[in-house]
C-alpha cells in the first residue's frame, strides 16, 4: 500500500488517543511504521485507544499540545519523517462552552506545533487535519471545493478557518521558503463515523450509548444532511497527501486537499440512523430542541481535486460505512471479551482489500 513507503518510516501522530488517531496508528503500524503519539489522555472508558497494545507506539506522550517544553521534547526524541497532527477540540457544540479553549487548541495550538518543528530543525512534512467546517456556509448549492472563501459562523468553524490560515501562512513565510524544511498540507474531510468513537454529541456514539442503556435514541435535527463517510475513507486520503509529499515535495497543490464522500452518502441524520439500526436493532425519537445551538444543515466537500492528483475516491458506500460501523458497535457491546483490536485490524484490511478489487492506485 502507498508504494511501501510508510515501512520504517517514523511517524509522529497528535491526537493518537482520539477517535481518527487511533485508528491511524493501527493503520501506520499495519504498513510497518514506526509510531509515535502525542494527545491528552482518552477520554471515554470505551474509546478504542484503549484496545491498541502500548508497545505498537514507539514513544507516547500523554500531554497538552501548548506544552511547548514537552511537544520540544517529543519532537527531538521521536525524530518524525512524518507529522500527521489530528489533536484538536472537535466538537461543535462544545465550542459554544468553551469558545477561548477551542480557538486555542485548534488554531494557536497548530502555530506552535509548526513553530516548535522549525525551533527543532526538524525536516518532517507536516499534514494538519482541519475540517470541512472551515469553509464559509453560504449555502450556494454546491459542495465546497477547496478554493472555496474559508470562515465559519460557529466558533469551531472559524477555529479551523483559522488553523487553515496558520498552516498557508506557515507554508508561505518558512516550510515553503527554508532550504530542506519539509512542506506542509491541510486536509478536511466530512462528517466521519466509524468504531471506537465516544465523543459527545456525534450521532453512531449516541445511537451506541442509547442501544446500550436500552433506551430509544434522541434525534434533535433528523433532517440536518451531512457527507457521511467511513473513518478509513479519510485516513486513506491523509496517506495519500504524505505519500505524494514525500515523493513530490514541491507539488503545490498538495497544499490543501478534500477527501470527502460521493454525493450518494449525503444523508440526513434520520437516514443513517435507520442504517445503524438496519444492523443492531434500535428505536429513535424526534424531539427537536429548540435551545440547541446553531449548526449548518448541508455540507458537502469536492473531492475531485485528490481524484484528478492521485486517483482517490471513496471505497465505502453510505450502507456499506455504516453497516461496518454498526457492527463494530454491536459487537464491541454484545459480545464478552470480544477482540476489537483484531476487529479494527480486520476491517483495515477488508477496506484495503475492497479498494485494491475497485484499482485504487494507493493499494499499490
Ligand atoms: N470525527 C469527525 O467527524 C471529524 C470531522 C472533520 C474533522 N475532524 C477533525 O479530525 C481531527 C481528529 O478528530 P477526532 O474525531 O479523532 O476527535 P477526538 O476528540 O476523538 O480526538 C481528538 C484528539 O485530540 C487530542 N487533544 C485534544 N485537545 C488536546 C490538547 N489540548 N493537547 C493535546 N491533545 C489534545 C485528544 O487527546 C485526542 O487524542 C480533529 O482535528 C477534528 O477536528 C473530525
């Protein structure tokens, strides 16, 4: 996979405890990496983090990305050829709680993760996961492409507008400019589902958390669409962009890539609960809330620019992401003493396995 190019490479992910970093390291490690992780302790009993073996990481540090001695630390001791930064406070409702938090993690927190890489002399590219949050919703009718005027009304939006910003930036006045300094990408994906996440307010999580309490679940906006896609559809994307950073360093367009979903997966959230529920029966309630904040209803992202630059494209359909979701879930809560580490890694292979049969060029 990726041309073999992750084997022995040393790649540090931030955010390794979170939902997408966990998945990541297990990834990275399949293809022979060598693994390192920097993020807060997880934050759910049940989070997948807790299902990967300590000694798949080579080096581990359990701390703040505005740690600046610590993140100096990890970054002279890991050595990366790689910088895969995914820590960040994800969520948009939590935004509106903690609006100065969230602003400085996402966006000053990735000023100094790139101001601390050049403080340490170190060569690695950098690929900063931001969202397709980032762009500014004016509802025109079609998916975002990655010209698109970036903004956001929320404060998590804007915190991600702005990381993008930080990262052209960055890119414009150092990574771009500095003899051998590695190069930078930003990538934004949609809204991603996908095992072993427990993170509040995300739709599969409370269907799991609602299954588990044997209580129907609580839609608030059943009709709010969103680009839905498997956690792997993403990952792949990211591996792609360091792939092709590693074998095309001066590829401007690198600078800034979408991954998200066929337009097949946009579906509103009634859609894929009932999909979730096709697989671990459930019961759902529309009770609509109406001091709930504020959140786009449509958003869809353009892939057509990774499609046209390294032939990538969704592996998963809606039912099928879904479907392996679900199951992840129902077995993760049904079954004693399952084994969701082999369960993760097999559906890593499954997904590798599809998108070889469907001629990825990534699977070579
Ligand atoms: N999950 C989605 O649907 C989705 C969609 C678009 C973009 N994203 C982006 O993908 C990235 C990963 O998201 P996720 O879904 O895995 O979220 P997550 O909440 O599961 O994981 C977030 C990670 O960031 C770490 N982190 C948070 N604050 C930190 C801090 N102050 N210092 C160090 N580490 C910190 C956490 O410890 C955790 O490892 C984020 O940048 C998020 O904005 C996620």
């Amino acid at each position: 996979m990726f041309g073999s190019v992750y084997h022995g490479k040393r790649v540090l992910v931030t955010g390794h405890t979170g939902f997408k970093g966990s998945w990541l390291t297990l990834w990275l490690h399949a293809m022979g990496a060598k693994v390192s992780g920097y993020a807060l302790a997880p934050l759910h009993a049940d989070d997948l983090k807790h299902f990967i073996p300590r000694e798949v990481l080579e080096h581990e540090w359990i701390a703040d990305l505005r740690d600046r001695e610590k993140l100096l630390e990890a970054i002279q001791t890991a050595k990366p050829d790689l910088i895969m930064h995914l820590a960040a406070q994800p969520l948009v409702r939590l935004s509106y709680k903690e609006p100065l938090e969230t602003f400085s993690v996402n966006a000053w927190g990735t000023a100094l993760l790139l101001e601390t890489v050049r403080e340490t002399g170190c060569t690695a590219p950098v690929i900063v996961v931001t969202s397709d949050k980032c762009y500014l919703n004016q509802n025109l009718g079609r998916p975002f492409s990655e010209d698109d005027p970036l903004g956001g009304h929320d404060v998590y939006s804007m915190s991600k507008a702005a990381t993008e910003l930080v990262v052209a930036a960055w890119h414009a006045s150092f990574f771009a400019r500095e003899p051998g300094r590695g190069r930078l990408a930003s990538v934004r994906a949609g809204n991603v589902i996908g095992g072993g996440d427990y993170a509040a307010d995300r739709i599969l999580p409370d269907c799991t958390r609602a299954q588990v309490a044997g209580e129907p679940v609580i839609l608030r906006n059943p009709s709010a669409t969103r680009p839905w896609q498997h956690v792997l559809e993403c990952l792949s994307g990211y591996l792609n962009v360091g792939q092709h950073l590693f074998a095309d360093p001066g590829c401007k367009e690198l600078l800034n890539l979408n991954f998200g979903p066929d337009p097949e997966s946009e579906r509103s959230v009634g859609e894929v609960v009932k999909a979730f529920f096709d697989t671990w029966p459930g019961r759902w309630e529309a009770r609509p809330d109406p001091s709930a904040v504020p959140e786009a209803t449509r958003l869809t992202l353009s892939h057509q620019k990774a499609t046209r630059l390294f032939g990538w494209r969704p592996v998963w359909d809606f039912q099928k992401a879904t479907q392996v979701t679900a199951e992840w879930y129902r077995v993760r809560h049904t079954q004693k003493d399952a084994d969701m580490l082999a369960l993760t890694r097999q559906q890593i292979m499954d997904y590798a396995a599809q998108a070889r049969s469907a001629g990825l060029p990534w699977t070579n």
